[in-house]
C-alpha cells in the first residue's frame, strides 16, 4: 500500500505543477499561435491587429480552460475516495485497539 500512496503522492505534486503552470497559461495567448509556422514564420495578414480577440478566441488557450474545469469536477471525487478510505481504516483500527462501535461507525 505504500508504494500506492508514493504513486498518489507523486501524481499530486505534478498535477499541481500543472495546475501552477496553468495560472498563467489561460489569462495568455498561445506560444504558437495559429497562422504561425514552426520557424516563426507568419501568414500574410490583412486588417488591423486584434490580440485582445486573439486571445479569447484562442483555441490552445480555451482547451487549457476546459482540462481545468474538467479537473475541477473530477478532482472532488479524487479527494472523497481518498478522505473514504482514510476514515474507513480509522474505524477498523479503532475497533482493533478496542473502542466501542458509535451508532454513526455500525453501519460501516
């Protein structure tokens, strides 16, 4: 199990570099934006510059937006199954040094 809980470990603390990095990321437009070649090259353009409108309609940018909302409602039930376990083991042990059972741990 604890080999388990060193890959939880792990997991959290690069999801939340990912998360760090993602702070900036969604409030920035794309390193590569669309219309840019992978030498840096740009597209001929015609009209005025809009980088305000570029940023909000940027597609990298708004895929960012949507994996933290998708990690935002996931992550919940991460921490329920976890905080869950914990307590379930607490009972046990509890019952193990020998603690009466409260009504709220009998149905456990």
């Amino acid at each position: 199990m604890t080999d388990l809980l060193d890959a939880l470990t792990d997991a959290v603390r690069e999801l939340r570099q990912f998360v760090t990095a993602y702070d900036d990321a969604v409030t920035m437009p794309a390193r590569r934006q669309a219309g840019v070649d992978a030498d840096g090259g740009r597209q001929a353009t015609h009209g005025p510059s809009r980088p305000t409108e570029a940023c909000a309609l940027d597609e990298c940018r708004a895929a960012l937006q949507a994996e933290l909302k998708n990690g935002a409602g996931q992550l919940p039930y991460a921490v329920a199954v976890v905080l869950g376990v914990s307590a379930s083991m607490d009972r046990a042990l509890a019952r193990w040094e020998g603690e009466e059972a409260t009504p709220s741990q009998q149905g456990a």
